[in-house]
C-alpha cells in the first residue's frame, strides 16, 4: 500500500483512538446486561396481512411500453 507520510500519520492516530476506545470498553463492568443489537429499544409496526384483489391484467399492462397476449415484452438480455 503506498502512502504518503502524512497519510500514515493520520492513519496511525486513528487506528490508535478506535484501540483506545476498545481498551475503554474491555474495561467495563458488563456483568447481568445482556447482548443487544441496539443502544434503544427498536420494535418494527407492521400491519397485519389482508388479502385484497390485485390488478386486471389490462391495468397492469396499460403503462407498459410493450405487451403481446397479456404479457409484459422486455428486450432479450441472454447471448
């Protein structure tokens, strides 16, 4: 890896500050907390699943820049 002189300084310091911080962290008392994959509570809200007609064929095709016997025409991609 060619770096300037400056580039490895700067390198050098940060590689420095994230060892530090992990020596902070090795430092902690982390007995009973338990693993987590987020600092906050996070919950994903989800609606329930409801089954609901989708569109006519004719709907679905009427923006298509091209169609043949109710199906979409794309141009061929394989050699």
């Amino acid at each position: 890896m060619d770096l300037t002189r400056e580039e490895a300084d700067l390198f050098q310091r940060q590689l420095e500050d994230v060892v530090g911080y992990m020596r902070e962290i090795a430092g902690l008392d982390l007995e009973g907390i338990e693993p987590t994959s987020h600092p906050v509570p996070m919950s994903n809200v989800m609606r329930t699943d409801e089954a609901r007609d989708g569109l006519k064929s004719n709907e679905a095709l009427a923006n298509a820049p091209r169609h043949k016997d109710g199906q979409f025409l794309v141009p061929r991609i394989v050699e």
